[in-house]
C-alpha cells in the first residue's frame, strides 16, 4: 500500500472536518450557548488542523493510488471523522460518554439516524445542528465533498470515489473526476435549498426547516423534536417531506440527465419503475392492513405514505410509531429496510437494482433448470448484463448476509429479545435509524451497553460504505503482507 498517499488524503479530509466544525461553532455564538459549547468546537477544530497540517505538508512522491488504497483511505476516514466528530459532544457534556457520542456521530454521517438520545430538545442549537449537519456531508459522501472543495492534489481519486458512491456499478458523470464531483454535490444542494424554502412554506421556522431538510436530503432522519415530524402535525410538511425523501432516494445521475436535457434517460430507467412500483404497492397494501384492523382514513394513507417513503429510503423519520401496526405491516416495512432506495442515491439498503437483478438472475435459473440447455440473457435497463456484473452482484449479496448474521450474533448478546436484536441491525446496518420494539420510532438505543453501541457503529459504517472497504481494511490489520 502507498502510506504517504493514505496519510495525505487522510490529513486532507481532518482539515476538511475542522473547516465543517466552523458552522456549528458560529451557530454556538448565535446563540449564546456558553463556553462548553464554544471551547468544545475551538479544541476539536485546532486538534484537526494541526494534525492536517502536519500530515499534509509534504506532498507524496507517488501519486498513484490502487484500488486498495482507496478502500483503506474511505473507511480510515469514515472511522475518524466519527471519532472526531464525537468529541464537541463530549467535550460540551450534553454527551458526555465517548461511546454514545461515536455512535450518535457515525449514526449522523453514516445518514443511519439511529439515536441513544432520550430527550433530543435537551440538546443545544449548535449541537443539534452539528448532529444534522453530519447528514447533509455524509448524504452524498465526505470524500466526495472534499474532492468538490479541495485545491487539485495531481492524485488519481477514481478508487477514492468508487469505494464511497454506493451502488453495484460507478460510472462518472464527465471526464474529469473532481467536476463529477462538484456536479453531484450541485445538485444536491439545490435540491436541498429547495426543499428549505417548501418547509419555510408549510410554516416551519428557518432553524427547524434547514435541520429537517438535512436529514431528508442525506435521507439520515435526525429531527429537533423528541417526536419527530409528527410534532408538527402538518399534512402540507409531512407530504413535501415525503416527497423529498422519495426524490432524494433517486439516482442522481438521472438529474444530470435532465440538467443536460437527456430526458430519455428517466423513462429508460428499469430501477426507476421499480423503485416507484414497490413504492405504491408497499403504501397499499399497509393502508389496505392497517385500515381493515382500524378503520380508514386521510390521515392514514399519509402515514402509510410518509412511513414507506422514510423506510425504503432508509431516512427513518417517523409521523406514528409503527409498532402497533400490525405483523404485515412490519414484515413489509422491514423488507423495504433491506431493499433501500436506487444506487447512486443518498439512501442505504441493497440498493433496487441490485434486487432488480437478483431477482431477474433467480429467474434465469429457473429457466435453466426447467430447459438445461436453454441460453438466458438477463437485461437490465434495455442492456445484456455482463457475466461479472451479475456474479460481483451475487457475491455482494452473499457477504452482505454473512456480515449481518456476524453483527446479529454480536448484538444478540446484549438484547432483551429477537426482534429487537434483528430489527437494531437492520436498522443500523441498512442505515434507515428506526427498528422496531425496544428500538423502534418510540424508543432508541440508548439502553445497550457501549460495547453493542460500538458494534452497532460499525454496524452503520459497514452498511454505507458497501462492506468491501471495512472488510478489506479488517483484513490489511490483520495480514501484515498487506501492509507491504
């Protein structure tokens, strides 16, 4: 591996967090929230700029970076922002235990939403706002952010954007790397001014609505109220929330297409028809559920609306807790859990296409067994899929169930029962926030041990950054001739 390469970009991305830590740090002078905050802020920002500076003030000799590279690099520095991230928090004590503060950062960057907080309104403005703030970087990638902003290194950073952008295929958006970059981050942005002005609209205040659309533009879901959106009670903010989080939940290669008039491109779109379809029928058929058990009415099909928009896109804000729905609905909720939102989105899970496809190659198969000498060509988007994009796509899926049964049995240990252990990593893993029982929208993660906590952080990190880049990380740790 090139060390001097993986120390830079590392030292980069610290200096890029330290800059990220001004905003909250200012809104702590706004509002005149005390020294702890204030000092909390300062002492993280001058420990990560110095350790930037330090480490980034020779440049690498050699610039050219290996896949591998790339994967050490992402998920070193998913791990220390998450440190580092934690620290105001504990510095100011309104988290005072490392463990619960790592893992309310990683949940913020990871855009999970996972919480140990009981009561989210005891936090300070400045510390509410770092928390969804995480949302809005983490949401498109950190790495990719700093590759928007940052001056050009010469550094050859495909590898760096293909382990972080989620999805089973990477494909630039132009030629050059770091305009892709500034692309995505474009329009993520507009999108997300946009979605302010529309909760300004629905009445919100500016501080409320610039959080929430944090958290629904990085699909992460940390709100300012200890009932999330249903404190508002607002059909007009739940509706253009729901929407967000299903436009969000969206590859956003398919807005490139549109800003550049390919039109096409959307109704070209396989996973797109997918994505909506599994959208209205999973509303349905909750709506049908829920209301032969209680009755039908408006404010139900908005709930079952708002509640499978927030769970495919793994967002995880919440107008009702789910919990007393019944089984049906859980089992349908925590299917779409795994399902996720479209590759290239900020939403977590497999990811549709890949299900898409999974589900297409099964079928060939069973062709094949029913015809043995049968030739079955698996399309997808109009297009023949190439042999080792289906077997990469299997072999995702494969490791993607060994690790969660790993984390499950981790996790189990300290867990009052199935449900709760099950849905806590499925929650986490898939980086939707919410599970169900002791976990669910009505309760947190607060009463694990730090040792589950800790588990179940990395749990979030495995789960957004795809696997690969902790596992092959794990592995470097572990095989010293990797190191080499």
């Amino acid at each position: 591996m090139n060390f001097s390469i993986i120390i830079f970009v590392l030292g980069n991305i610290l200096k890029v967090e330290g800059l990220l830590l001004s905003v909250p740090f200012v809104i702590s002078l706004i509002y005149k929230e005390g020294m702890n905050n204030t000092y909390g802020f300062l002492i993280v920002m001058a420990i990560l700029f110095v350790i930037g500076v330090l480490t980034t003030i020779k440049k690498p000799e050699k610039k050219s970076m290996q896949p591998k590279d790339g994967f050490v690099i992402v998920s070193l520095s998913w791990l220390l922002l998450s440190f580092f991230g934690a620290l105001p928090f504990v510095l100011s004590g309104e988290i005072p235990s490392l463990a619960d503060a790592f893992f309310e950062t990683a949940s913020g960057f990871t855009t999970t939403g996972s919480s140990i907080l009981r009561n989210v309104e005891g936090l300070s403005h400045s510390m509410l706002f770092w928390r969804s703030f995480t949302h809005l970087i983490g949401g498109m990638g950190v790495l990719v952010f700093a590759l928007a902003i940052l001056p050009s290194t010469g550094l050859d950073s495909v590898h760096v954007m293909k382990a972080e952008v989620p999805g089973p295929v990477f494909g630039k958006l132009v030629a050059k790397m770091r305009l892709t970059a500034r692309i995505l981050y474009g329009i993520y942005l507009v999108m997300t001014a946009v979605l302010i002005l529309f909760l300004l609209a629905g009445g919100m205040n500016l501080f409320d609505a610039t959080l929430h659309a944090f958290g629904t533009a990085g699909t992460g879901g940390f709100g300012v109220k200890n009932t999330s959106v249903a404190y508002y009670n607002s059909p007009y903010i739940e509706t253009v929330i729901g929407i967000g989080m299903i436009l969000f939940g969206v590859n956003f290669n398919l807005y490139y297409m549109i800003m550049v008039g390919d039109i096409k491109k959307i109704f070209e779109s396989e996973e797109l028809k997918i994505y909506i379809k599994i959208i209205f029928w999973a509303i349905l058929a909750i709506f049908i559920n829920v209301g032969i058990k209680s009755g039908f009415s408006m404010k139900l099909l908005r709930d079952a609306f708002f509640q499978v928009s927030s769970i495919i896109t793994t967002t995880g804000f919440s107008t009702v807790d789910y919990n007393e729905w019944p089984v049906f609905s859980h089992i349908i909720l925590l299917v779409l859990m795994f399902i996720g939102g479209c590759a290239g989105s900020t939403a977590g899970g497999l990811k549709v296409s890949r299900i898409g496809i999974l589900m297409k190659t099964s079928y060939a198969q069973l062709k094949k067994v029913v015809q043995p000498n049968r030739v079955v060509s698996i399309r997808f988007d109009g297009k023949v899929l190439d042999s080792n994009i289906i077997t990469s796509i299997t072999n995702y899926f494969v490791v993607y169930m060994l690790v969660f049964v790993v984390l499950l049995l981790l996790v189990a240990f300290d867990s009052p029962n199935f449900s709760t252990a099950f849905s806590a990593v499925s929650a986490t893993y898939n980086n939707i926030g919410p599970g169900f029982d002791v976990v669910g929208p009505a309760g947190n993660f607060s009463d694990f041990s730090d040792f589950t906590k800790i588990v179940l952080s990395f749990s979030m990190i495995f789960g957004r950054l795809e696997i690969y880049p902790m596992l092959i990380l794990i592995g470097s740790i572990f095989n010293n001739s990797d190191l080499k």
